[in-house]
C-alpha cells in the first residue's frame, strides 16, 4: 500500500503558499490544504496547484446534514483532489452520502474521516463532549462505522493505526497527523509521535505542517521526516 509524508500547508493566502512551494520546485510532494487557506482562495488555489502537479488532500473537516453533504461533496468531487475529509461523528448516513456523490461523478478522490482530533484528550472527550469510553475505543467505533459507510479510510493518531487496521483490515488507509520530531514544540497536539513510531506503528501517510512550513530550512527537514518514515 502507498506511503507518503503530506505537508500540512496551512498558510493565509496564496502569496504564501506558493512560495513555500517554490522551495519545493521539481520535487514531487503531497500537500495538504485547510479550511483556512481554502475559505481565503477558494477553488483557485486548488486548481492553481494542481497544475503543478502537486497531489493534493483538501482537509476541510465537513460536519452536517446529509442532504448538505452531499450537495458539497459534488463540488468537491469537480475538483478531482486526491484525498478529502468529513467528520466520522456525522454518522454512517452523512458518510454514505459523502461517498456516493464521489461514486456519482466518478471522482478519483478518497474519502477520509476524521475520528477524534489529535488536539483532544480524554479529560476533553469525557468531560467537555460527555463521551464515557476511552478514546482507542472511540477512534475504533468510528473507524468501523466508516469502512461500513463507505470511506476509504481514517484520519487518526499514529497511536491508534493498529486497532483501526485490525477492525476495518490491511487496505483500509490510515492517515495520522500529530507528527512531531524528538524535543519539538507539541503545539496544540496532544496524541503524538515521531515519523519514525509512526512507521513501525503502520500509518499509511503522515501529516505534518509546523515542523516543516516554519523551518528555516523546510527541505531539510521534509528530508529528515521522510527519510524516517519511508
């Protein structure tokens, strides 16, 4: 199954952006856009890069009704981005519906979902979203449920990978981000692990963004990162 390292480009605008990506000229790399950058730009950016022939995993975390999701996914699938994300909570019906819009207009993109963020902790899933379970137990419910709706995968921590591999199976993709080298900054990540657990851990792709985009030398470290985990 592929592996690869996704750059988390979660910058403002395009100015940015592109030229983060220039640093990265005639290297083929898998990026990463957010909410932030996406509701900047719109689908220009998205366009815009993928005629560099960058691969793209358009991160937008859609949450909603249905009939809503299902709306969106549409525009979503015209796009032809590689990877794409709803949130596993909206249930199996939200997820068959994300799915099957892909279905319909013969979209390439996978669909991933997203189980609990790896920002949150277990006093936060207790005690703040009133979820009385561990969270291994959670990410696995959650896992299951979207395999059986659909998804091409999950997006979850690298600690978790083995549990959601060996309930929904080999082929079922795992993407993780929380990706931190030894001795760095956690920022507002929590479950975390190096590249290096995350591969004997068994992720399929890594997500990481700050270690990288906010290095003086991004290459360097997107080597570093890479050469750990391939």
């Amino acid at each position: 199954m592929k592996k690869g390292v996704i750059i988390a480009c979660d910058f403002k605008n395009k100015l940015e952006t592109f030229n983060f990506l220039e640093k990265f000229k005639g290297r083929e790399i898998f990026i990463k856009i957010g909410m932030e950058l996406f509701l900047n730009e719109g689908r220009d950016i998205v366009e815009n890069i993928k005629k560099m022939g960058i691969k793209i995993f358009l991160d937008l975390k859609l949450h909603d009704i249905p009939n809503t999701i299902k709306k969106t996914m549409e525009l979503i699938s015209d796009l032809e981005v590689d990877m794409t994300t709803v949130h596993a909570s909206g249930g199996r019906r939200m997820i068959f519906e994300a799915k099957n819009s892909l279905q319909r207009f013969k979209s390439h993109t996978k669909l991933l979902a997203v189980t609990v963020l790896t920002s949150v902790s277990q006093d936060v899933l207790e005690n703040e979203l009133l979820i009385k379970k561990p969270i291994l137990e959670v990410v696995e419910n959650y896992a299951k449920t979207a395999k059986d709706s659909g998804a091409d995968g999950v997006i979850c921590s690298a600690k978790e990978t083995l549990q959601v591999r060996r309930v929904c199976g080999e082929n079922f993709l795992t993407v993780t981000p929380g990706i931190r080298q030894k001795n760095c900054n956690f920022n507002d990540q929590l479950r975390v692990v190096t590249a290096e657990q995350a591969k004997k851990l068994g992720s399929n792709f890594i997500v990481v963004g700050r270690p990288i985009t906010l290095s003086a030398d991004p290459i360097k470290i997107y080597e570093e990162i890479s050469n750990d985990f391939l």
